[in-house]
C-alpha cells in the first residue's frame, strides 16, 4: 500500500504528494478545460503512467536476463472525447534498442503489454501500441 495526499491550491491546481518518499507533484487543469496548463493534467499523469509502466516493466524484465534496454525511450499522444469527458484513446510508442535479439525483443514486449497500469484501464479505452 502506497499513500498519496493531495492540496487544492487553488486556481484549478493541486499538489500531490508521495508519502514515503516526500516527493511533490503539481497537476493544473488543461486549458480546454478552463485551466491554465502548467503542468501535467490528471489525464496526462494517466498517459504518463501507461507509458512510464510499460518502460519500467521493460526494464525489470531486461535486468532479469542481463539484456541491456539503455537508451530506451517512448512517447504518449492522449486523445480525450466528450460526452462524458474521457480518455478515449492512449497512443504508445517504445524505441527498444537496436541491438536485442529478436527472441529476447519479443519477450521484452510481451512483459510490457502486460504492465499493471494497462491491465488497469478501462477496456473502454483504446490503447494502441507500437514497438520500434
């Protein structure tokens, strides 16, 4: 069990802390949403999580087998519908680095498609991936 508590700062902000570790985020509302943007939205703290999990996962698995995934890098593009207002789609790309194997690539992906934060969404939501 993880505790996180939370402040309204006002003007649409919030802090966030992390309980054991004492670290602090900052989330503002996004712009279309009557927010100023500042920061991380709490939808793209979701897109952020998918991504950085999936990474995370990767890289447990890599250390497991001594694979070396240095250099690894990804992006998140979050597409939010309307009516209700929600994630509706997480569009994620991975750059694995060139030089695995493609037996251990393989089992890499499959170890990040099934980080705890993909598990976790809704089956509403589309999450496309892509492995480079």
């Amino acid at each position: 069990m993880v505790r996180i508590e939370a402040v309204y700062d006002g003007n649409l902000r919030c802090s966030a802390t992390h309980i054991p570790s004492g670290q602090t985020l900052v989330t503002d509302a996004p712009v279309d949403n009557m927010g100023k943007g500042q920061s991380f939205s709490p939808t793209d703290l979701l897109a952020t999580s998918m991504l950085n999990c999936m990474m995370t996962i990767i890289a447990i698995a890599a250390d497991s087998r001594e694979l070396d995934v240095s250099g690894m890098s990804g992006s998140v593009e979050k597409h939010m519908s309307s009516g209700p207002r929600k994630v509706s789609k997480l569009e994620v790309e991975i750059s694995l680095p060139t030089e695995l194997h493609s037996e251990d690539r393989a089992w890499l992906i499959k170890r990040g498609l099934a980080c705890p934060v993909h598990k976790s969404v809704s089956e509403d939501m589309e999450v496309e991936v892509k492995f480079y």
